[in-house]
C-alpha cells in the first residue's frame, strides 16, 4: 500500500489493491468515464430515423410524380419501403462506425471481471490450504475403491478444472486503485495488468483517471506505480525477492489504446513506451504500445524519490551505517546512482530525517521512523505556538482598531478639526514653495559656498606657487629661457596667484 503525500487542503490519498469494498466504486468510475466520451452529437442520432423517413416519403412522391401520375398503390408502398430499408441500412453503418470510433475497448469495463478481490483471494488461498488434506483423502479413497467415473463425473471435473485454472489466472493479474484514505467510495482512478506467464508480458487494461484526478497527475502516477511493481528496477528486484507477484520475470508490458483513450498516448510517449501497431481512424483506430521491462529498469531516478529509498534502507534495516557501506549497499537495493548517494544523504541530514555523529575516526549514519515523528510532531508544536502568538498579537490590533475608532466618532468638533488641519496643510504647501523661491539666498547655503570657495582658492594658490617652483627651476638649472617655457608649457603670461 502506497501513499500519496498532498498538501493540507486535500484529502491523503492511497494507493490499494482492488477489494470488494472499493469494487463498486471502481466500476462506477469505468463506467462514468465510458459515457462521458460519447459527445454531444451522438445523443442527437436518435433524430435520425424521423428525419430519414421524412426525407425518404417526400422522394419517393416526387420520384412517382415525375414519372407517373401515382401508379399502382403496391408499387408505391414497393418503392417506399425500399427507401426506407436503404435509409435505414446508411443509418446502422453510421451508428457503427461513430460506436467503433468512440468506445475505449474491452480492455477496459469489461476487463475489471478478470480481477480478483484482494480480500477474496486470501480467503480462497486459506480454504485451499484447509481443503488439500480433504481432497487428497477423498482422492485416495476413490483409487482403492477403483471406480470408473460416470460421463457426467468427468464432464463436471473437466468443468472445475477450467474453472480452477480461470481462478489461478486471475490470481496472477494485478490491479492498483487511487483512492481516498477516508473512505473507499471515493476513487480517482484505477489500473490493471493481465499477467500471461506462458508468454512473460503484461497488458495493461482499465486505466481510467476521473476528472478531478486529471488536474492532479494520478494518470502518470498509477502508470508508474504499476510499472514499479511489475517491471521494478535492479535494485528493487533484491528488495522485491520476497514478493511472488513481482518476480513472475514480466519482459514485456503492452497497452492497446482505443477510442477516447487515443489522446493519452502522450502519456505513455512521456514514459518510454513505443507504437508496434496502428489501426487506421477509418477502422476504428486502435494503437498497440510495448515497452521492454529492462527500459523501464534502466530509466533514472528523480532526486526526490532517491531520497525517498533511501530513507526507506535506514528504516528497513533498523540500524547504523557508514557512508562507505551505504555507497555499497543502496544501489544493489534501491537503485540510487553510487556517485549520488553522498549528495542525498547529506540533503538527508541538512532537512534533520537522518542523524549524523562523528564516532572515532568515522562518521555513522541513522534514521528511525520514531525520530522522525517526534521531529514532526515537535514542528507541529512549534507552528502551533506560533500560531497562538501570531493570534494574540491580532487581537490585540484588533483592540487597538476598535479603541481608535471609537475615539474618531463623526461629531461637529472632529469636523472642525479637519477643517482646520486641511487649512494648515494648505497653507504649508504654499510657504514652502514660497522660501523655496529664495533657497539661493539661504545664510546656511551662503556660508557653505564661502568656506568651499576659500578651500579652492588655497589648492589654486597651491598649484600656482609649485609652477613657479618648477619653472625657477629649469631657468636656473638648464638654461631655459622663461618665455619659451611659458610658451611650450601653454602657460599664460599673466599667471598670479589669487590674493
């Protein structure tokens, strides 16, 4: 049994196996789905007969007319009823072919009878067990009596010995159900597999997904589920040994969509499922899908469900491991990549599902599923303290609202007041575009420019006084001639410091 992890504003969801209580909930749900894809324009066919008949009789008259007056009544009703078997006849083929291309199939509704109960299964193996010892007693007794069976004895075995391998077969197909944990009447969709061993395939039948599990993937979801268990991975095949259903050695699994069912070949596109066969629109279409159990072995695994297994490998094994002994083990028995196991168990520890102490030399890992749940249940706790903060701190702002507002009641003196606060801010706004008319004339504005410009007066004085220094120099020192300076130097003749 599977579940389904949502959100807080669904209902958890699981995944069973068929049983008599969820049984009629799953027909019902084939069912719907079987009519919902009759369209509109196949309820208005039963007009047609009327209006065939209509147009058959005015025909018929206008042919008579034209070429003679009415002729004999029997030659007439002849033509008449011609018509009416022709026009009839268009009509049944047309209803058959419209009723080929809409219907999804016998793998489909009427597939569901070549399931077994789950609850009726393990009573029929226990009854088996209890009656082998009377069989066999009862076996032995009739070959020391050595009696000949009578023709209808043999009949009547031959009869139950079909029936009992009708029954073995049906033990071997499989059937997954998607539906609310609450009760069994509330089912999203279903999926099957008829399991032939003789020929080591599975064909899948009575996929059906209601419209409310559409918008949330349960389609994608039971293929999945169904492809694990039947086809597995190398890894789940260790982890799986124990499960007789599971290690059939299932090589194939094959679809036949049809119908309504044609549009979810993307579906199966998206999961690596191959077309072998199509039937044209014309013949009722029909599209045959195979896929190898060893593809499906070798597709990757998403990094939330590597996680997943190996969360399940901490709580199946009960006990401590090393990050060497986990690279070793988790790809034998859950399939995660050896070079990813690192990453995951670390995102492991980061979220607190698995702890981590460092012992000696070397770090050990564990996880128990009681941790975990008190890790939960300590969150839980700590969201709902923070809810009962968060909803006193509301009632207290909502005290404080209801306290200002009662202070604000509309009476003549609160109207006065806004009169008057509408007048000051009114005549701010025109005060301060008023002074802003003579911010160039600011004393503060004025004093700043004057200390910024005695600041730049002494760096130009500065660097005056060390080009003077500089020319001194290269009179005095090379000969030059000071014009000539000023000249290449681009220096104005006029240059003097500012006093």
């Amino acid at each position: 049994m599977a579940t389904v992890p949502q959100n807080a504003a669904t209902p958890l969801l699981q995944v069973k196996a068929l049983t008599s209580q969820n049984r009629p909930s799953v027909y019902k749900l084939l069912m719907d789905a079987h009519m919902r894809n009759v369209p509109e324009q196949f309820l208005l066919l039963k007009f047609r007969p009327m209006a065939l008949l209509l147009w058959t009789t005015i025909a018929t008259f206008l042919l008579k007319l034209r070429q003679t007056s009415l002729g004999s009544l029997s030659e007439m009703l002849t033509i008449l009823c011609g018509s009416i078997i022709l026009a009839q006849a268009a009509l049944f083929l047309i209803l058959m072919y419209e009723a080929a291309k809409l219907a999804s199939g016998e793998d489909n509704v009427g597939a569901l009878d070549k399931f077994l109960d789950q609850d009726e299964a393990q009573n029929q193996t226990s009854d088996a067990t209890s009656s082998s010892t009377a069989s066999s007693a009862t076996t032995v007794q009739n070959r020391s009596k050595k009696e000949t069976p009578a023709k209808g004895d043999e009949e009547e075995i031959k009869r139950e010995a079909v029936l009992k391998r009708l029954q073995e077969a049906k033990k071997d197909n499989l059937f997954w159900v998607l539906q609310s944990k609450e009760s069994d009447r509330d089912v999203l969709g279903s999926i099957g597999a008829v399991v032939d061993k003789s020929k080591r395939e599975a064909r899948l039948v009575c996929w059906v997904v209601s419209p409310k599990g559409r918008k949330r993937g349960v389609g994608s979801l039971l293929l999945k589920k169904a492809m694990n268990d039947l086809c597995g991975s190398a890894a789940q095949a260790g982890a799986n040994s124990n499960n007789k259903k599971t290690k059939g050695g299932i090589e194939k699994v094959r679809v036949i969509l049809q119908g309504s069912h044609i549009t979810a070949l993307r579906v199966f596109y998206k999961h690596g499922f191959k077309q072998v066969d199509r039937t044209p629109e014309w013949l009722g279409e029909q599209v045959v899908l195979e896929m190898e159990a060893k593809d499906w072995s070798k597709k990757g695994v998403s990094a939330a469900e590597k996680r997943t297994r190996l969360l399940e490998l901490f709580h199946e094994s009960g006990t401590f491991h090393k990050l060497q002994e986990l690279e070793k083990t988790a790809p034998k028995l859950k399939g995660i990549v050896q070079q990813s196991v690192k990453d995951v168990l670390q995102a492991l520890v980061e979220d607190g599902l698995v702890t981590c102490e460092k012992i000696g030399t070397s770090n050990y890992y564990w996880s128990f599923p009681s941790a975990i749940q008190q890790s939960k249940n300590a969150k839980v706790q700590g969201l709902k303290d923070e809810i009962q903060r968060l909803e006193t701190v509301n009632q207290d702002l909502e005290a404080s609202l209801q306290q200002a507002a009662s202070g604000r009641q509309d009476n003549e003196e609160r109207k006065a007041l806004l009169a008057q606060l509408v007048e000051a801010e009114a005549l701010d706004a025109e005060l301060t575009n008023e002074l802003r008319k003579y911010s160039d004339n600011d004393p503060t504005l004025v004093k700043a420019n004057e200390k910024y410009s005695e600041v730049a007066k002494e760096a130009a004085n500065r660097w005056t006084e060390n080009i003077f220094t500089f020319q001194s120099y290269c009179v005095n020192k090379f000969g030059v001639d000071r014009q000539e300076f000023n000249r290449n130097f681009k220096i104005p003749e006029d240059l003097d410091t500012i006093p």
